[in-house]
C-alpha cells in the first residue's frame, strides 16, 4: 500500500543530547515525484547541561529530554499552525542511540498515538539523517552517503526507504568522537567539532604530519583510535617541549593538522567507495549528513572529491545536519508513504544497523 | 480503558507515579502519561510511588506507616504517614542507619521492597515493626484514588502543568578531575 496526497507528520528526535520536535509534510506530485516541506523545527540544544563533563552524559540527557519535551511539541505545532486532528503520524527516533533518551521520546510518541488514535511510525536514528536530503533537495535514489556523526563514521549506499548497502564503517572510534576528544586533550570547550574547527582557522595544517589509518587500504572502512593516541601523544610532547601549557598558535597548529589529516583520510575513503557503488551515470550522487558535515573544511575537500569524480555533491544545511526533528518527521513520512507503520508494542533499541546484512565490527560497538 | 468500557473522550484527568524508583523504569510511565495528557489537554497528577504504597496499608490505632523502597547501594527511598496516611515526613533517600533517626514512634507498620531491610534494623534496636500485607509494589488503583481525593480537594486546574519526575538520586556523573557535581 502505498498513501498519495499530502502526509502531515510530526517527528520526535530523543537519542542523544538535542531534544526537538517538526512537523514536515511530504507532498506526492501527480508526476509521480515528491516534495518536502518543513513546517516547523523546534530544538532545545543541551549543550549547556554536559558542557562542564566535555561530553554528553546519558543520565543527565534523559532527565532534560523528558523536561523538555512536551514543550517542544506544543511550540512545534504552534509554529506550524497546526492541530492533533491535522496530523496523519506521528513518528518518533526509536534507535540507536542513547537508551533512556530513546525511551522518552518513543514513549511521549506512543501516549500521543494512543490518545489521538495516531498511527505510529518507529525511526531509526540513522534513516532520518540518510534520508534528509531528499527532504531539502529532492533527490532520487540510489545514492552514495557518507554518514559522519558524534556516534557514527558510515558509508553506505541509499538504495530505498529501509534499504541500505553498507560499505564501510569505523573499526573504532567515530570522527565526531575523534573532534570531541581532540578538543577536550588541548581544553577547547564542548562539543569538539566546532571547538577545533574555530581553533584550526588560525593554524598551519602543514606543521604536524600525523598517520592516516587505513588510508589507500582496500575497503572504505574508517580508524580514528590510532590517530586520537597520536594527538595525545604530540600533545604531551609539546607540553615537555614547552614546559608547561602549549601557546594559542600551537593549539592552532595541532587542531589544523588534526582536521587536515581527517579530511584526507575521508576523501580517500570516499573516494574508494565510490568505486566500490559502482553507480551508474545519472545517480551519481554523494550526500554528506550527521552533524561533521557542518565543518567547512571536511566539505570543502569532499567536495572537491565529489567534483573530482563526477559526482553531484548533496549537503543538507546544517541545522538539518546536527540533530533535529525535521529529520525523524520526514524519515517517518516517507516510511509512512510506503504504508510502513508500528504497533504501540515496539521497543526502543540502543543498537539498530541500517544495514542489518554488514558484518559487526566489534572494535566499534554500537557504532558501526 | 477496554476492561473499563471508557474512551479518552470520558476521562477527567490522568495520573502517574513519579517516582522514586528507577530513573528508566519511572521515565517510561511518565513520558507515556505525559504524552497522553498533552494529546488530550488533559490534567496530570502526580504521586510518589512511596504514597501509592501506602494508600492500601491498613495500620491499628497508634501504628505509623513506613512506605521503604530498596534503592540498593545501601540506601532505602522513604517516607512516613500516621495511621490516617498523612505524610509526616517528605519522601525521602536514606542509609538504613539515617532511616531510624526518622522514624518516630512507638509501631510501625512496613510496606514495600525496602520493608523488610527497615524492619530488621528496626528490631535490632528493640523497636517492633510489623509487615505490612499490602503489596510491595505500587498498585495502579492506589495511584487512581490518591489522584481522584487530589483532585476533589484541589480541582483540575491546579494540574494543568505536568508534574516532574522525583529522583531524589543525583546522575552518576563525575566531573573532570573526578568531582562530585552534585555534592553537597
């Protein structure tokens, strides 16, 4: 079965440490294409609340997740001037990611389903960052994404709604893990994305030559263990080197060689896993998506890769990139399109491949 | 709602233990409730599981109830009511040790998981603590018509804003440096 017309869905986005609430509409066009629209996307940022542990702690996020939601909802449907009896779903984040989030978001999204007779829609986590840029640039399928979040180093290949190839994913650690704790060695504030990138601006990328695991290997699979120890260790020496706090150019330095050193490792990944989709002319698309793609000099540099090999290259805005609900409103949407709904019975998962066929990497947990 | 032949449609208001207990066990119950009020622009009640505990305990004149969950680590959630099931202390984490000196009186009688913790320290002491039949958890009903004499009392109005929830526990969470944020 498949649902025509206008779908209005709102989104619950809970796994990790934005708490946020949208309400999207997919429009089916008599062309047989399709059209997004973002009606409203309220997120509540918890920054502030795990800021002082440099990372995001699990219990504090359920507790400000379940503060803050019912809020966030009723600003969504205001903002979207939209009703209970508007809504044709409701679809929530239902993994992966952190548990006690999953649970407050899912369940707030079962409570709402049950009262208003709702249809639920269950998300997974990834789908809604795999599937945003269909919902900002209309894309069609099949097409290449490179998956790079907080939790997640991913490529895959985006053949439908609910089906993925995966190509390659960390062995370890995430890049964004990799940022975070980069950022948190040299004291530059939380999240460590950002933190760097503003750090590196100043810094001379050439300075530090640090390994690039994996690099120019078969496969397109990612490693950032080793390089995060190589940073620590540099950093240490710069300290006995400067006996005692390292300078701001320093600093500078390291962030910049840090961030050039990812942004090879990934173009070279990339670049092998655009051999490995093998796409065929006319769907060569590579789309970058999770909250790393907001770091201009990593998009620069897959970009020029992308451009390099003839590939369009895709990347949402980045407020649609980090977290939000716009995204798990519009995974839900065209889920719900393709007649996919869930009973009230299903459970959150703190572990849910996109690709439940690739090979577990057990260096990498959940991650992978 | 099926057994009861009711729709959303015929309820006046909702209510929801709040804890304590466990921090993922009580978010479940309280996320789904506050989904569901929030749907329906219905109140929500809010009541301390140590309460719904005590609603079914029936105590002999003179007797004070003593509602004790095991919230493990050595420490019991508590709190007391007299024989009419006023709350004579607020809900409450406590050692074992710390629990006696709040529990005045000359009977008692015990109620919930922690009951039979509470009850022996309590006879080491010499002091009697019976045990209470009621169940040791709490019971939905309990929470039914503790909310129903709340609203009679109060009216609808005064739960328009959804309660929190009551962990009475900090996170386990260690700053950099290995300091307690939450300590005292």
């Amino acid at each position: 079965m498949t649902r025509e017309g206008v779908l209005t869905i709102l989104g619950l986005e809970t796994s990790c440490d934005e708490t946020a609430a949208a309400v999207v509409r997919r429009h089916a066009e008599e062309s047989g294409g399709f059209r997004g629209e973002i009606l409203s996307n309220a997120v509540f940022s918890q920054i502030r609340e795990h800021a002082p542990y440099g990372g995001v702690v699990p219990e504090i996020a359920a507790r400000a997740h379940i503060e803050h939601l019912d809020g966030l909802i009723v600003r969504a449907l205001e903002e979207a001037h939209v009703g209970w009896d508007d809504l044709d779903a409701i679809a929530a984040t239902a993994g992966p990611g952190l548990i006690g989030g999953v649970i407050v978001g899912l369940m707030t999204a079962k409570g709402i389903a049950l009262a208003r007779g709702l249809p639920l829609v269950a998300v997974n986590h990834l789908e809604g960052h795999a599937l945003t840029a269909r919902l900002t640039d209309g894309i069609a399928f099949p097409y290449l994404l490179l998956l790079v979040s907080g939790g997640h180093s991913q490529l895959l290949v985006v053949e439908d709604v609910g089906r993925y190839r995966r190509l390659g994913t960390t062995i370890d650690d995430a890049v964004g893990e990799a940022f975070d704790k980069v950022a948190k060695m040299m004291h530059l504030g939380f999240p460590g994305g950002p933190a760097v990138e503003r750090t590196a601006k100043t810094g001379d990328a050439s300075r530090f030559h640090l390994p690039r695991p994996l690099m120019g290997k078969p496969g397109c699979d990612f490693s950032f263990s080793g390089l995060k120890t190589a940073v620590r260790q540099l950093i240490e020496a710069q300290r006995i080197e400067a006996e005692g706090e390292l300078t701001d150019q320093l600093r500078a330095d390291i962030a910049a060689s840090f961030q050039a050193t990812v942004a090879d490792v990934l173009a070279d990944r990339v670049a092998h896993a655009m051999e490995m989709a093998n796409l065929p002319e006319g769907s060569r698309r590579f789309v970058v998506a999770g909250g790393v793609a907001s770091n201009q000099t990593l998009r620069a540099r897959l970009e020029a890769t992308a451009a390099e090999r003839g590939y369009d290259f895709i990347v949402p805005p980045v407020k649609l990139c980090t977290d939000n609900g716009a995204m798990i409103a519009w995974a839900g949407a065209e889920r719900f399109a393709m007649g996919m709904e869930d009973g009230l019975d299903i459970s959150p998962l703190a572990r849910w491949p996109l690709d439940p066929t690739a090979q577990a990497k057990p260096g990498a947990g959940v991650k992978a | 709602m099926a057994e009861a032949g009711l729709g959303f449609a015929d309820l006046d208001a909702l209510a929801v233990t709040i804890g304590p207990g466990t921090f993922t066990g009580l978010r479940v119950g309280l996320a789904a409730a506050r989904g569901l009020a929030l749907a329906r622009s219905l109140p929500l009640v809010g009541v301390t599981t140590l309460e719904a505990l005590a609603e079914p305990v029936r105590a002999e004149p003179g007797e004070a109830i003593v509602a004790a969950f095991d919230a493990k680590r050595g420490e019991i959630y508590l709190q007391t009511f007299d024989a009419n099931h006023v709350a004579l202390s607020e809900p409450m984490l406590v050692s074992l040790e710390e629990a006696l000196t709040h529990v005045h009186g000359d009977a008692f009688v015990c109620a919930g998981t922690g009951a039979g913790l509470l009850a022996a320290a309590l006879a080491a002491k010499g002091i009697v603590a019976r045990l209470s039949d009621a169940p040791a958890q709490p019971d939905a009903r309990s929470v039914g018509r503790l909310a129903a004499a709340r609203l009679a009392a109060e009216g609808v109005d005064a739960f328009r804003i959804a309660p929190a929830p009551l962990y009475l526990r900090a996170p386990d969470a260690k700053l950099p440096g290995g300091i307690d944020p939450f300590a005292a």
